[in-house]
C-alpha cells in the first residue's frame, strides 16, 4: 500500500477546497529564514525585499494570473528543525519552492529535503561554495554568490595590489570562515601570486572579544591582513583591532562580507578609511537606475537601507517568476528547473552591459564583483563612512571554475 | 501490584501510535511524531539521570551526538542494510563513552557535576567540527541511507516506534526495581545509601551508562530521521532543550519527560509557523506553566486523575 | 618572540579578562551568594547595552547613559525576582524551575529587544576621553582597556569589602546558607533576595554598557556570553569573587598565548582548561568555606 487510499482522499478533498478558492492561481513558495537572534536581521531584510519584489512580479502579471504566496518561518538556524518545517511546507501547505536559508548547514540539510522530494530549492543568502559544486543536486539553485566568486575577484585584486608578500587570515572558525581561506589560497595559486602565510587565526564564530588575536596579527607583521567574518564580528573586530591601530599597520582586505552595509551602518563614524572590501550587493554601486530604485523602495518600506540579504532574496523571486513566465506554469518541475537553467536576470547589482545569469551545469548564478575601498560618504546614514574607489571583476571568469569544483571533491571526499 | 490506572499512560501511547498510523495526516504530522518519540527516549533516559538520581547533565548532547554520529557515518559507508545493527553499535559506543566520562564526572557533586558534563560535551562538540575530513565539521553529513524496508516515512514511524517503546518498558521496569529505588534514595539522601551499606558513587555510575545508552540510541534514531547529521547534535544547546522539555513535564513522573517533549515540540511547531515572535510566546507559555504548574504538567494532570494526593504519595515525592 | 610583545600579549589577555569578569561577576553574586541561578543573566547584559544605546543618544553623554543602563537593568531585576522568582524559592526542585523560569526570561527579553530596537546592529562610540592609546614602554594599551581593567579591580575590592567587612555583607552571606533561621532572626529576606538579585542584574547592565563601544549590540548577544561568564565562576569557585577574577584571568591569558602555539584548537581551549581544572580541583580553585549546614 504504497499510497494510501486515504492520503488520496485527503488530497482530493484539499483540492476540492482549493479549486473552490483561489484554484491554480496561487503559487506558494516556502521561506525559511533566522527571524531571531544573530541572524534576524538577514531574515528581516529578506522578508521586506521578498515584498518588493513580488510587488514587481505581480504588476507585471504572470501567465494565467497565477500569484505567489511566500509564506516565512524562522528557521531558528537549527538544521533538524528546518527539515521539519520544509516537510510542512510540502506536504502541508503543498509549496512548489523552497526559498531562502542563510545558514549553510541549514541549507546543506534543507537540500537533501529538496532533492528527495523534487521540490525546487532556491537560495539566496548562504554561500558555501558546497552546494552548487561537489553537493551539487539538480533541484537546487542558489540566486546569490557563493564564497568562491568572492575570493576569485579577491584574488585578483590583490595581484594588481602588489608591493605585498605576507600575508595574514582571521576567520571564524567553521566551515564559512575556513573554506574563504581555502578559496583564497587557491586562487593565488592559480594566478601565479607569490606569498608567504605569516600567521592563521580562528576564533569561534560571535567570539565577543578579538584582544589577544590583534596584538598577536600585530606582531606577526603581515602586510596584508585577510578577514573573514560576517556581520556582528566584524563589527567587533574593526572597533577593537582600531583601539590598538592595526590598520595603520597592514592592509585590511575583507572580500566577501565585509563590505556589507549592515556593518557600516553600525559602525558609523568609527568605521576606518583605506580598508578593502567587498559585498554581495552594495546600496552605492553600481550607480543605475535598476539599483537605486530597489535601494529606495526599501528604505520607504523598512526606514534602513538593506543589507546584501535583501537583494539575494529579491532576485530569489524574480527568479521565479521568470520561469513560471517561460514554462507558463508551476506545475512541471521538470520544466521549470529547465528554464532556470541558463535564466537571464536583469537584477539591482548588475551594471550597464552585464547581465547576472544562472550558470546552467553548476545552478550558480554568475554575478560581477566589485571590490572597493572604504572612504567618507554620508549618502547613506547612519552610516559615514561606505566604499568606494570600485575595481570591477569580470564574472564570467569568476565562476564556473570546473578545477576548483575537482578540487573540492578531493578536498572533501 | 500494580493498580490499573499505571497502565494508563502505556495505553494512550498505543492509541495515540495507532491514531497517527491510520488518520489521514499529512506526511509532516508523521514526521512530527517520529520526533516526539525519539525526543521522548532521550528525555526519559536523560531524567533517570536528573529526575531520578539527582543528577542535572548539560552534556547529555555528547550521548545524542556520539550515537548519532556512530550511526549515521557507519550506515553512510556501509548502506542502510546495516542500520539496524549499526543502531545498536551506537547505543553501545555511547555506552563505552561514558564509562571513562562517568568516572571522572561522578566524582563532582552538584553544579560542579553540571559543568563538567557540559564542558565535555562542548569540547566532543569542538573536536567534531575540528575533524572536518573525518566528520564533515559543521556541514554535518547528508544523504545517510535508510533499508528498504524503512523507506517511507510511516514504516520509519513503525520502525522508531517499536524500538523506543520497548525502550520505555525497560526503563520503565528499572525505575520500579530495587535499582531504581536506590536512585531515589540517592536523590533524597545520599548519606542514608551510604549509611545503609551501599556505593553511591557505583549506582549513579550505572545509571549515568544507562542514560548513556538510550540516549545515543535516540541520537541513531534521529541519524536515520532525516538522513542528516550535523554537529549542533552535540552542542549544549540540545542538551539545554532536552532539560527544558523534561521539566516542562514534570520530573518526579516516569512519564513527565514524556508529556513534556510532546508539549515543547508541538508548541515549538505550532507557534513557529504563526508568529515570527515565537520566542516571546514560548517563553510566556512557560513562564506561566513555571509558576502555575508546580509539578510540571504532569503534577497537574495526576492530581486531577488521581483526586487528592495522598499523605504517603506526597512524602515519597510522588514517584510512581 | 620578544618581551615587550609577550607583555602586550599578556595586558591583551588580562584586558579580555576584566571584561569577562565585569559580566561573570553578577553571575557569581546571585549564583554563588544567592544560590539563584540566572540563566537569564546574559539577557540583563544584553538590556544593559541596548538601555546604554538608548540613554547615551539621549542624553548625549555616554557617562549618564551607562548610569542609566545599569539603573534600567536594575530595576528590571528587581521586578522579575518580585513578580516571579520569588514565588518559585522553596519548592522542591527549586533549582529546575529557576533554570526554566529563567530560560523563559531569555527567550522573552531578546525578543522584547528585536521588538522595540530592531534587528539591526547598533552602535555605541567609546567616551571621547577614551578613544586613544596609551603608550607603556614598548607596550600599546588602549585607554579604554585601563579603564576596564582599573573598574574591574575596584568592582572586586568593593564587593569584598561589602562581603566580608560589613554587616550588610554577613546578611548576605547567610542567605546563603540558611534562608530559613535568618528570617527567624526577624531579617527581611525576600526583600534580601531581592536586592541581591537587584545588585547582581545592575551589575549585567554595567558590564552590557561598558562593552558595547567594543562590542556589537544584537539580539542574540545574551546568550552568548553566558557560557563563558559559567566557566568563569566554575574555575574560581562559586561566590569567591577573587576565585572568579583569577578564572577569568586564566581563560583570558590561556587564550592570548594559546592562539600563538596552537592557533587551530583556540575555540576549544576555555572548556579544555575547565575540564582538567575541575578533574585535578573539583571544587574550583577557591572552594567556599563549609560554614555551617549547606
């Protein structure tokens, strides 16, 4: 009894239900995000940028007047309890998509949900590179860079940097904070960049206190110092290791979250100048139309301006959208991880001439990078200090980088 | 000996099994369920420990973990045919983990045990994210496979359902057994075990094994739930929450732990899929049951069975 | 490795200590003097951050704002032992429903937090007094850490002194001990209690204030700091104020030299450290003094 003649009771009186309604025209899509604690903020600005753009989606129209419903649930970043909401979210509240996760060990078991029940899963704010490489399943797509992306252009801008040869990392010490570092190296390697590692610093992930790791990248002289650290830490680290003028002392290079806006914003004035970083999205490049009607819309709607989750979650959406527009429908599956594959997407951080698109064998999608340098700006407050100075990197050689991904294989089984 | 209403609890436990097997609920509820039972084995096996013997574990995770971890990678390399015996093989290293751990943790009394516990814990916990090549470090391990016959996720139910019933009887009958009764004695008196000739230090090491064992045999449960395995298995934040359900349902009960899991999960669920602010509503809901409920929910529910408590019920701290 | 860079790396340790020992301290307070565990002390911690954010913006002066946050985290103790604590002391598993009473009270003040201030980081900047560095021979110390590490030493000296030298301080200790006799003795002791509890929530919000400039203030952040300020109070022995200092310096300076040896296991190093010493001294390094029946 492999399916149950009352399961099939039960579906055909749900569906009694719904063609009554709404019919085949609502489409739900099932957000997981952190709501509370650390995370909430990513999860916040996920769910406001979520808002524009089905706003856009819907204006637009979709075929046969579908609409989409996003429901959103905390993850309480705890892998085990977001399998059980995504389980919920197909077999309940039957969604076509799963979407979001900012967790990468949420989302690396949120996939396994995907792949086992061929439900799409679209992410669109953890970065493990993992997941659109040697994890790779056919159901998953991920509207976001991964870290690689990052650490390529890093790499290659600190080979136009030169005058350079030691170089330092501090990174939180799980898998986020360790495969930058991994990525980094390899990626000099493979521009031919010489250096020498003078030191490597892990504390753990919300360390509160970076003390004794400056005093120590202090005196271990790099020219360079590396960071890896995302949102709250880093906040702590520039307050604490400016306290004691280790930015007087070595090139700061943060190429993946340090840029973010979130982190200026609460830095505000003591966030120091001559510091080279980069985000996901900036609210200050590129300057197109596209960019800054998304950053004002969503400062009307929330009274902030956004941080990179935002437009990782908006282009989620529009992600969508377009395959439902391309296939006509939510129903294929099939079909609409088709039209996903090798999608267009006009988004908010591509610049004139480029257009970010899904990579169609890994299901990354291929976004430019810019990395820029921090100076005084007070456009955006509260923060006073934003990037600037922007080297863009082209994203066709950023990813897919095919080695990297063989790399990865052996590197973790 | 026994009254009848002491099978009362066993009985709804059937019914409601058997409910879940047959109602036409959604695969999710099924899945909901599974977690009930596994965190219900857990919690009993973590209250003979505290509700019993008087000893509050904030390591508890590292048993969860270490059977999970067993049993999850072992079935990953080996297939899911094995997953019967590697269950077992689990509950058994978690076992032979807690002899050296009990030994030393069981010399300190207290909140000095507590921390030991968990210092232990959070370094297994390190150390398993350390050993990324080995252990998949916070990415934890995916796609662990199941045996044909588990397949679906109502013969998994069955499947869990079977083991931790049988589970629960075990414990259930050491409760009531001269063993069990020395733990208690253990609880209210020390001194008096020792006075009447026996090894405190002996008995608790016994049921610091014991709580070991089921423990990582609800860990290799939970490896073969969803097929993935991460380290916040061993972090002391799960131990936190098993602590949380089995107060929440009442300690002096053999089924409060029990009661309490099903309360915590369902809330948990319940008010995670309506509000963002589930936190604020869960802390308030046991806020109130805190104050309210003196005896855990459990306390509650045998009162208003059982009419008033009586005098000799109430001196023995009502343990049934 | 030269001397003036193993004292900096030693002042850098001593200074993560001070900090350490500002949150533990409260802890130490109410767990070791009023046998009261607060899981819900990182939470006082976190309210004192975000009432500093507030009142310092305020005011416009960072000194009223920290008076204000511990006042504020205070008062807000002062409430919770009134309204709740206080009907759970002398039950039979007192200590499991302090942990649940308590963990309710985590879960409801960060989100409390998220409620009214936002998810968003905010920021405090250090007293414009303090923002440089002190130059000590070859030795860079910012003004700030002095400040801390001075504060530290006279919080500690003080609470001693209250402790041990005043009469004030025996009744505190009795409720240690036996909370029964002493209300026989015609003392006050829920309104003890509940100044203890008072003092020891003031003194989270003092500790949230005071990192904050070097800190992020995120919900969240409570939770997170309690861990360590346990191990804390463990390794010195509950309610020895001295015995918590001295384990906040030894987690503080095995971290800053640890992470030059073996920098890979540095997350793991304050529960290994608390491991060996509760194996070779299972009562801390400053057991309390069995006085009377506990």
């Amino acid at each position: 009894m492999k399916k149950q003649f009352k399961k099939l009771f039960l579906f055909l009186f749900s569906l009694f239900f719904v063609a009554q309604g709404y019919a085949a025209e609502v489409v739900k899509i099932g957000a997981l995000y952190p709501m509370s604690g650390r995370g909430g903020l990513y999860g916040k600005d996920s769910e406001a940028a979520i808002k524009i753009a089905l706003d856009e989606v819907h204006k637009k129209g979709l075929p046969k007047g579908i609409k989409l419903d996003v429901i959103i649930i905390d993850d309480q970043s705890k892998p085990d309890y977001a399998v059980s909401v995504a389980k919920r979210y197909i077999t309940e509240d039957n969604v076509k998509f799963l979407f979001g996760v900012v967790s990468s060990s949420v989302a690396l078991a949120v996939t396994e949900v995907s792949k086992n029940n061929k439900v799409i899963f679209v992410g669109t704010d953890h970065a493990a590179t993992d997941l659109t490489a040697n994890k790779f399943q056919p159901y998953y797509f991920r509207a976001s860079n991964n870290t690689f992306q990052s650490m390529m252009a890093g790499a290659m801008y600190l080979k136009e940097l030169k005058g350079w040869k030691k170089i330092a990392y501090i990174g939180p010490d799980y898998a986020y904070g360790r495969d930058q570092w991994m990525e980094l190296k390899y990626a000099l390697d493979k521009l031919g960049v010489k250096y020498e590692v003078v030191g490597e610093y892990w504390p753990k992930l919300y360390e509160p206190d970076y003390t004794s790791y400056i005093t120590a990248i202090i005196n271990a002289k790099p020219d360079i110092l590396v960071a890896g650290f995302w949102g709250g830490d880093t906040v702590a680290f520039i307050k604490q290791a400016k306290a004691y003028g280790l930015f007087n002392k070595m090139k700061y290079f943060h190429p993946d979250a340090g840029g973010n806006y979130e982190v200026m914003a609460a830095l505000g004035k003591e966030m120091p100048e001559g510091l080279i970083m980069s985000a996901r999205h900036h609210v200050n490049w590129p300057d197109t139309s596209e960019n800054k009607t998304f950053v004002q819309k969503f400062y009307k709607a929330t009274g902030r301006y956004p941080s990179y989750a935002a437009e990782g979650a908006y282009a989620g959406i529009l992600l969508i959208a377009e395959a439902i527009r391309k296939v006509g429908n939510a129903d294929n599956t099939e079909a609409l991880v088709k039209a996903m594959e090798g999608m267009k997407l006009r988004l908010p951080e591509d610049p004139k001439g480029f257009t970010s698109y899904i990579d169609p064998k890994t299901h990354q999608i291929v976004q430019v990078q810019a990395i820029g340098v921090t100076k005084k700006n007070n456009k955006f407050p509260p923060a006073e200090v934003m990037l600037g100075d922007f080297k863009v990197y082209d994203a066709n050689k950023l990813w897919p980088d095919f080695k990297y991904i063989e790399y990865l294989k052996k590197a973790k089984k | 000996m026994r009254k009848s209403s002491s099978y009362l609890p066993w009985l709804s436990i059937l019914i409601a099994f058997l409910l879940i097997l047959f109602l036409p609920i959604s695969e999710h509820k099924v899945h909901l369920a599974t977690r009930i039972l596994i965190f219900s084995l857990y919690a009993v096996a973590f209250n003979i420990l505290f509700g019993m013997t008087g000893l509050l574990s904030l390591g508890s995770a590292l048993f969860y973990g270490f059977g999970a971890y067993v049993t999850g990678m072992l079935t990953k390399s080996y297939g899911g045919d094995y997953f019967v015996y590697l269950l077992i093989l689990g509950s058994i290293s978690a076992f032979i983990l807690a002899i050296p751990l009990g030994l030393l943790c069981l010399r300190l009394t207290d909140v000095y045990f507590t921390m030991l516990t968990f210092a232990f814990g959070q370094l297994v916990w390190g150390v398993c994210i350390k050993l990324y090549n080995f252990t998949g470090g916070d990415d934890g391990i995916q796609g662990i496979p199941r045996m044909a016959l588990l397949e679906t996720t109502k013969s998994y139910y069955i499947f869990v359902f079977i083991i931790v019933f049988i589970s629960l009887i075990f414990l259930w009958r050491l409760a009531s057994s001269p063993f069990g009764l020395v733990l208690n004695g253990i609880r209210q008196n020390r001194n008096r075990i020792t006075f009447l000739g026996m090894n405190v230090y002996k008995h608790q090491l016994l049921a610091f094994l014991i709580s070991a064992f089921f423990t990582g045999l609800a860990g290799g449960l939970y490896s073969g739930l969803d097929g993935s395995i991460h380290p916040n298995m061993f972090f002391w934040t799960q131990s936190g929450s098993i602590i949380l359900m089995v107060i929440l349902g009442g300690i002096n009960n053999f089924f409060g732990p029990v009661v309490g899991t099903i309360i915590f999960i369902l809330l948990e669920d319940y008010i995670g899929k309506t509000t963002e602010y589930w936190p604020f509503f869960l802390g308030t809901i046991m806020l109130i049951m805190v104050i309210i409920f003196p005896k855990g929910i459990v306390g509650i529910l045998t009162r208003f069975l059982k009419g008033p408590q009586t005098k000799k019920e109430l001196a023995n701290g009502s343990h049934s | 490795m030269d001397v003036s860079f193993l004292i900096s790396q030693f002042v850098g340790g001593l200074s993560t200590a001070m900090l350490l020992f500002l949150v533990a301290s409260g802890l130490s307070l109410i767990f070791g003097v009023g046998k009261v565990f607060n899981f819900a002390h990182g939470s006082f911690y976190l309210l004192g951050s975000y009432l500093a954010f507030q009142f310092i913006n305020f005011f416009n002066n960072f000194w009223i704002g920290v008076i204000c946050a511990i006042l504020g985290a205070g008062m807000f103790g002062v409430v919770m032992e009134f309204l709740f604590l206080r009907r759970i002391y002398g039950r039979s598993e007192e200590v499991s429903f302090q942990i649940l009473l308590t963990y309710s009270f985590i879960l409801i003040i960060d989100d409390m937090v998220k409620y009214i201030w936002g998810p968003e980081y905010k920021t405090i900047e250090k007293p414009a007094s303090l923002i440089d560095q002190l130059q000590l021979g070859g030795v860079l110390i910012p003004k700030y850490s002095i400040f801390i590490l001075i504060l530290g030493f006279v919080i500690v000296v003080t609470f001693w002194f209250i402790l041990n030298r005043t009469e004030m301080g025996k009744v505190i200790k009795a409720t240690a001990i036996d909370r029964d006799m002493l209300s026989l003795l015609g003392v006050n002791v829920p309104l003890v209690m509940t100044l203890i509890f008072g003092v020891a929530t003031a003194m989270g919000g003092l500790a949230g204030a005071l990192a904050a400039p070097l800190r992020t203030v995120t919900p969240g952040a409570g939770i997170e700091v309690i861990i360590d300020s346990l191990i804390v109070i463990v390794l010195g022995g509950l309610g020895n104020f001295w015995g918590a200092l001295l384990g906040a310096i030894i987690i503080g300076e095995v971290v800053a030299f640890g992470i030059l040896w073996v920098p890979q296991w540095a997350s793991l190093l304050n529960f290994l450290v608390m491991v060996l010493v509760l194996i070779l001294k299972p009562e801390g390094l400053f057991p309390q003094k069995k006085s009377g029946r506990v």
